[in-house]
C-alpha cells in the first residue's frame, strides 16, 4: 500500500486525465475529433530524490506537484484543443502562470488577513479572535469558490474526468480489471485526493495562524506566504498517515470532511471518460517500467 501511495497519483485537464507515478507521468485527452492523444514524459530527478524520503519536506513535492507538473499538464491539454495556431507557450504561458499565483494567493491568503485586519480595528476584537476569523473566512472562500465554478459547463466536464481519476486509482488499488465497465463500479472519493490536501492545509493554517499570536500587519501578511510550504509539509503528512489507517474507524470518521469536500470537485462521468483515464494510467504504468532510473 505503501508503495502504491509514493507512487501513483492524478488529476483532471480539459478533457482528459494526468495520471504521474515515480518516474514518469502521462496525459491522455479527447481532441476535437473525439480521437484518444497521449502525452508522456519523464518526470523530474526531484521525484526520486532524498527530499521524498522526508516527512514534512517532501510536502514541496506535493506542491510542485499541483501548481509546476498540473499547469503544465493543463496547458498541454488546453493545446490540444486550441491546436497549433493558438498555442499557450512561451513568455504568455508564464504570465499565465504567475497572475494565477498571485491570484490564487490574493484571494485565499491575503484577503482574509485585510478582513481579519478591518475586524480587529472596527469591531475591536483582540487579535485571536481575529486570526480565528480570517481562518473561517478562508474556508468558506475556497468552498463557496470551488462550489461556484461547479456550475460552469466546462468546469462540471473537468470534475467529470476528476471522478474517472479517481475510480481508476480506486480500481487499481482494488486489484479489479481496468475495463470501463468494471472502473465505473468504484467510488469517485478517494483518501489522497488534492481537494482533501486543499482542505487539510486551510484547517491546518486556520490552527497555525491563529497559535501565531499578535504580529504587526506586514508580517501578519508576510507569514501567511512564508507559510505555505510549511502549512503543506503538515498536510501531506496528514493525509499520507490516514491512508494508511484507513483500517482504524477514528480514521474514517476523521477523513469525512475530506471525502464529503470531493462531492464538491468530482461528477460521474461516463464511459468515455473512464476510457481516456484508463488510458492514461496505462500509459503512465507502461512508462514506469521503459524509462531508466
């Protein structure tokens, strides 16, 4: 199980599915002629090195892993839809990249310091309640964000492929056959699932940020980036230890919120869905085993 753990993990892109093992990932999307293409790569040494070995610090992979491996992975996907005229590279990909950073840091980590800041100075609450405050406002940003985008037709699609990553890991680690037929019988929950990572680093920081005490706003501010790879480290943690507990009832009852928050970012999806991440998976375990150490 253990292995299985290190090894193999997913995501959604626009219509297709990133399956990534220890050495190598694979990409397999519909284009516009409802064709099966497949991507494949050889990951990064970072992915084998000692830093994977290290509790805490190999949460920087995790990381790495949903903002440098899943843009690039989202671009590649949004390339084969667009073709080559109207391709996302070069210095517009970058921009690209970094104003969703800066965004997606804005929106769940500053806004709710600059909220917890007119609090403390309108209301004149104390700075723990303060700190509270901006961790809860935290939480329900990024929920009510992820359950608004889930009305978007193209959004609901990429949740839909979301699910078929996940009945595909589910059916593997089952030991079933990876037919579509037999994959569309698993759960769309999964224990390691990134929505639970992303909910575990916001409850995490919502401890974290208050146990920090009064901090001047700048460094109110500064730490709540600085943070983020810590906060990460923990998470992973967290999650890595309870999928490996799932035999012990407390665990279970401890992970609902993770299983309940991918009601949120996971749809049904249908049978050609599951194909394209069965092949994916495939393809990815195919290039586990051809590319060298």
């Amino acid at each position: 199980m253990e292995d299985r753990i290190i090894t193999y993990g997913g995501q959604a892109v626009i219509e297709g599915v990133l399956m990534r093992g220890q050495k190598a990932f694979a990409i397999a999307m519909r284009n516009p002629d409802g064709e099966i293409v497949v991507h494949e790569e050889k990951l990064a040494n970072v992915y084998r090195s000692r830093i994977t070995k290290i509790p805490f610090l190999r949460g920087i992979i995790l990381l790495w892993d949903a903002l440098g491996l899943g843009m690039r992975a989202l671009t590649i996907s949004a390339n084969t839809q667009t073709g080559e005229d109207e391709k996302l590279e070069g210095p517009a990909l970058y921009l690209t990249i970094t104003v969703s950073l800066l965004i997606g840091v804005g929106l769940f980590f500053l806004l709710p310091v600059g909220l917890g800041s007119l609090a403390e100075h309108y209301l004149g609450w104390n700075v723990w309640w303060n700190n509270l405050l901006e961790g809860l406002v935290r939480l329900l940003l990024l929920i009510v964000y992820i359950w608004a985008i889930g009305f978007m037709p193209d959004i609901k699609r990429l949740f839909a492929y979301h699910g078929a990553e996940h009945k595909t890991i589910n059916a593997f680690e089952a030991g079933a056959v990876l037919t579509p037929e037999s994959v569309a019988n698993f759960p769309l929950e999964h224990p390691r699932c990134g929505t639970a990572f992303m909910l575990t680093l916001v409850l995490v920081s919502i401890l974290v940020f208050t146990a920090l005490g009064p901090l001047p706003l700048f460094w109110r501010l500064a730490s709540r980036v600085l943070f983020i790879p810590v906060l990460a480290g923990i998470a992973v943690e967290y999650i890595r230890w309870t999928a490996n507990h799932l035999d012990s009832k407390i665990v279970r009852w401890m992970i609902k919120p993770n299983l309940a928050m991918q009601s949120l970012t996971t749809r049904e999806p249908d049978l050609s869905m599951l194909e394209v991440a069965i092949q994916s998976f495939q393809t990815m375990r195919q290039a586990e085993e051809e590319f060298v150490t």
